[in-house]
C-alpha cells in the first residue's frame, strides 16, 4: 500500500476527526456577464482583427453554473503566401492582396456541478468562417485535496475541423484533434501558489494551409504547402504568483512553458506580470513576454528541386524566430451591495515584435519574415 | 540529453516548491483570495492573448485548471 | 527516479495537511472565547450570552459566501432576537480594513468580535471559510455548518425556532 494511502486511512482512524455536515455546492452564486472588445493589428498593413466577445455565467440551483460565450472575429489584411528570392539571392516575404474581409463567428456553452471537494464540468462549441468549420465537446474534473490547498485538474477534448479554401476548389478536408491537460495547482504559503499543467495533443488530417506555397529557386516555380498528415504536441506550462503585502498588496505572476513537437518545433515562452493596486479599486499591470522557437523539420525559406520533397513548408510561423513582448492594463474595480454587486472596467495595450534574431540559438535566417502587432482590449464585466 | 535536462528542471522546481510549503490554515487564505493573485482573472482577454499567440507562433497548451483563491465552500 | 518524485510530491503534500486533534463535534460544550467586541471597548466572551441561542459564525470580509450570508442573518437576527437569539459573528481578517470595507456594504446590528490571529478559528477547527455553529442557552452545539449558500438560510431559521423552545 502507498504511503498516501496508509496516511488517509491513519488519519480516519484518529479520535475527533468528525465528517461535518458535508455542504455541497458552488463559491460563487453570483450571475455575471462580460463584454470584451479587442483589435489586433500587424505592422506594413498586414493583417487587422477586430474582436467581440460577451459571455454570461449564471448558477443553477445549488450545484450547476452554467455558461455561455458568444465571439464575432472579422478579419482583414494581407498576409504572406511565399517566399521568393531575388536577382541578389536574398529573401523575399510576398504577401497575398489586402482585399477580403472575412468573418468568424463562435459559440460556445459549458455546464459544471459542484460536488464538496469535486468539480465537473462538461461542454462543446462550435467556430464558423467562409472556410473553416470547426465543432468541440470537452470535459473536466477538478479535485480539491488537503483542505483545498491542492487541486488536481484533468481535461480532455476532441474537436473536428472541416477545411475548404477560396480561390481552390479542390480543397475539401478535414482534421480531427485530441488535447488532454493534467495538472495541480498548490497553495505554498499564505503568499504564494504554483501551477503546473501537462498537454497532450494529437492531430490528424488535413494539417496544410492551402493559401501558403513553397519557391522552387532553381524552377522558379511554387507548389502548395504541404505538411504531415498528423501532429503531436506536448507542452509543460508552469506558473508562480507571490504576494507582496508591502507593495500594498501587489502581486507577481511569472510563466515558464516548455514546448515540444514532433514536427521538430521546439518553444520557450516566459510571462511576467505584476499586478499593482493603486487607489481604491484600480490596478495597473505591466507585462513582459518572451518567445524563442525552433524552425520545423521541413521548413525552408525557399527551396530548391532537390530538397523539396513530399512534405515543405515556407510558412513564417513555422520558421525560427523570437518575439519580444511588452504591454500594460488598468483595471478599476466597483463593489456594491444592491442588485449589481460588482463592475469592473479594464482596458490593456500590448505590443509585440517578432523577429529571426530574437531566437535563442537560431540561425537567424535573416529578418525577411519580421513583423511586429499590437493588441488593444477594453472590457466590462459586471456581477449581479 | 534534453531528458536529463527536463529531469532536472522538474527536480529544481519541485525542490522548491516544497521547501516553501507551509500549511495554510482556511482562515489565512485572505492574500490568496485577492483578485490579483487568482490564476485566472480575465478569462475574455486571456483567451484572446492565447488565440493570438498559437495562430502567430507554433506553440499551444498548457493553460487550463483551477485552484487557489480562497477555498470557500 | 520515479520512486523519487513520488517521494517529493507526498512530503509537500504532507507538510500541508494539518489535524485538528481538538475537533469539535455536535454535543460538546462551546469552546469559551474572549474576543474584542468592534462597537465597544471591553471583550465579549461566550459566556455573556448564556441562556440564549447563538448563531457564532466564524467570517471575512474575502470570503464571498459570506457577503450572501450577512444580509440574510441581519435579517434573522432582527427577526428573532427578542425571543432570545443571538449573532455573534468572529471576524479573521488580518487587517482591519478590509473588514471595515465589508461593513460599509453589509452593515450589521449584531456583535462583531475580532480574531485577527485566527486563535479561536483554530480552537473552533475551522476547516473551511466560512463555518458557523448553532449553540444552544447551555452552551453546546448543537449544529455545525461549513460554507454558505442563500438557500441555507431556511433550514437554519427552522433549527433556531427549534431552539428557541426549548427550556434551559
């Protein structure tokens, strides 16, 4: 017998630990809605999004919530097809024409029962666009342990993906994806708590982007993107937060996650926030992100007839590349005791550069493929 | 080689985590339940930061799960 | 290797568990406190309200359930009171502040006593936010209730009449 399990049974068995009348039931039995605007714009008039999304949690008796969201995506903008070389043999990123604007429309609703010390919850969407359909079903169990100091989160999803492509006809796929999450969350000390959280995905299908091509140098011809027929991908997202009571209350966020896949990509991300009370009810956050990954096994920037084969890709997001990013938020927060119990207001500016040389033991393939974006978000969240 | 290396990385953290561990009583949980130390404050805007990032950048995953706050019933 | 991490993961999860040897149970005496009253400058202790029916809740001013609970029992309280019921209602917040601020949104007319350092929480064995116990006039226990949800307010208003009924 383990020893967790010899400790459990050792603790039954000692005089006055009582089962007290155990009360089920969600924390929170507050209904609430949010509504959160984002733009996001690419630098050299690449691409735009403009984002709306309005969620609504409401409980449900005494052990339900249930909860949907509601997202409107609509894009514009060029965005790069190939890579070509010039008449000097450097590279060129060419961008598709700036025309279309494109919409995304998602739906997604979930539904949890709260036991004393479990948690589960199940749920499904689905996400519309002119090319892209996709439809999910997920589902999750959390367990509270010691007191409620540590929780242990397991997650699992499947979502299938219909694929077609204007301007291809031809283009009539599909893709399925498996994700799995495994994690604990553990409150340290009265100040701090880690996380660390384990995913697994797998994908199968139709895993191309049939508006991307490939160069042929020595043809001066393209061929279309063509990738494997399926993906695995494992990441290991760890997260800290510290209190710092003489910082009146601050608090410090840093994230750490490892990044492997079997198409030869290998990621490190790092997030670093401080969450800074100022006033009555505002906060201020300045946030940090770094970004280093490994071009894929079959990426080039152009190719030549001899290194071509079956599977070649030039798409930029699979090349090796680092992102630095840096961005602010305000919050102000307004708690009352009538009918509505609590309004906050946020708005956030972040900016992010994306460039070869920022990867960490790159090759630095040259910054052809360099942009930078910037993010904006304002929302209102309300508790009733 | 890169195994040994996760071995170690994990054995680091691990380390110190459990150095740090100290039994917090259900009354003292007060910091904890601040909105600033909650993992999960905005989930709108985190969701859009994650859906940004993974159609920009290779990596995806690992977010996900709940726990700390304050441990109420 | 295996074996080790196994080994690690335990001894955190050990270190945070704690027993109360001392728990309470329904049918034993109310344990007797001595806390500072917030309106007054003398202590209150569990003896200044023998011979009435108490509602001891044990709360913060972080605990969201008990920003459901405090309107409901404002409202018990004023309703019962007269025939000999009683909240007295342990604040554990570290700092003051915050219960102040709670205050200004849940104002209440019953005893609020302060236990900054948790002392009597931990006598109480409190084992989640927020725990209240039912006592009876002669200071035993007769219910004890762990978290808060609006519905809950029936079943105990039926256990207080019950209670109330009942002789010395």
């Amino acid at each position: 017998m383990s020893l967790i399990n010899r400790l459990s049974l050792a603790a039954l068995a000692l005089p006055g630990i009582v089962a007290e009348d155990a009360y089920a039931g969600r924390v929170d039995e507050t209904f609430s809605t949010d509504f959160q605007y984002a733009h996001y714009e690419e630098s050299n008039d690449r691409m735009e999004v403009d984002v709306f999304n309005l969620t609504a949690v409401a409980p449900i008796g005494k052990n339900f919530t249930a909860s949907l969201d509601l997202v409107r995506d609509t894009m514009s903008g060029a965005s790069p097809v190939l890579n070509v070389k010039d008449g000097q043999g450097n590279v060129q990123q060419f961008l598709s024409s700036a025309s279309i604007t494109d919409e995304r429309d998602a739906l997604n609703a979930s539904l949890s029962y709260a036991f004393d010390d479990v948690d589960l919850s199940i749920g499904g969407g689905v996400s519309d666009e002119n090319d892209y359909f996709s439809g999910h079903v997920n589902a999750g169990v959390s367990w509270a342990l010691n007191k409620k100091l540590t929780t242990l989160n397991l997650t699992g999803s499947v979502a299938f993906d219909e694929i077609t492509a204007t301007g291809r006809p031809e283009i009539n796929e599909t893709k399925t994806s498996q994700k799995y999450l495994l994690g604990v969350t553990q409150i340290l000390n009265k100040d701090s708590l880690i996380q660390s959280n384990m995913t697994f995905a797998y994908h199968n299908g139709y895993l191309s982007d049939p508006y991307k091509r490939v160069y042929i140098e020595d043809t001066a011809t393209q061929v279309n993107d063509a990738r494997p027929g399926n993906k695995f991908q494992w990441a290991w997202l760890t997260r800290y937060v510290h209190h710092f009571k003489a910082a009146n209350k601050a608090a410090l966020h840093a994230d750490y996650r490892l990044y492997i896949d079997d198409w030869g990509v290998d990621a490190h991300t790092v997030e670093l926030s401080w969450f800074q009370p100022i006033a009555d009810g505002w906060q201020i956050v300045p946030r940090f992100r770094y970004y280093t990954q490994d071009k894929a096994d079959f990426y080039q920037a152009t190719f030549t007839s001899s290194n071509l084969g079956a599977i070649h890709s030039s798409d930029y997001r699979l090349a090796g590349f680092g992102s630095i990013g840096a961005g602010i938020k305000l919050t102000k927060s307004f708690l009352m005791s009538g009918f509505v119990k609590e309004v906050k207001l946020q708005a956030a500016f972040d900016y992010n550069d994306r460039k070869a040389s920022y990867q960490i033991g790159g090759d630095n393939s040259g910054s052809f493929d360099d942009y930078s974006f910037y993010m904006v978000t304002a929302s209102i969240n309300a508790r009733f | 080689m890169k195994k040994n290396k996760i071995k170690i990385i994990s054995l680091v953290l691990i380390l110190a985590a459990v150095s740090a561990c100290t039994p917090v009583k259900p009354w003292e949980r007060g910091n904890l339940a601040l909105s600033q130390m909650a993992l999960d404050a905005d989930g709108q805007e985190a969701a859009f930061r994650q859906h940004t990032f993974y159609s920009k950048e290779s990596a995806s995953g690992g977010y996900g799960g709940h726990g700390g706050g304050c441990g109420c019933n | 290797m295996n074996q080790f991490y196994k080994k690690l993961a335990t001894a955190c999860l050990l270190l945070s568990m704690s027993f109360s040897i001392l728990a309470l149970e329904i049918g034993k005496s109310a344990p007797e406190f001595s806390l500072p009253n917030i309106a007054s400058t003398t202590l209150s202790s569990l003896s200044d309200y023998r011979g009435q029916v108490i509602y001891l809740d044990f709360w913060a001013s972080w605990c969201p359930p008990c920003r459901t609970s405090f309107p409901l029992l404002e409202a018990l309280y004023k309703k019962h009171n007269k025939a000999g019921f009683v909240v007295v209602a342990i604040n554990i917040d570290e700092e003051i502040e915050g219960m102040e601020r709670f205050l200004t949104l849940y104002p209440a007319s019953f005893d609020i006593l302060r236990d900054p350092e948790g002392e009597w929480a931990d006598t109480y064995a409190i084992e989640a936010m927020p725990t209240s116990f039912i006592i009876d006039k002669s200071g035993m226990i007769r219910h004890i209730h762990s978290g808060f949800a609006k519905s809950d307010i029936v079943e105990i208003e039926t256990k207080i009449t019950e209670l109330l009924a009942e002789g010395l």
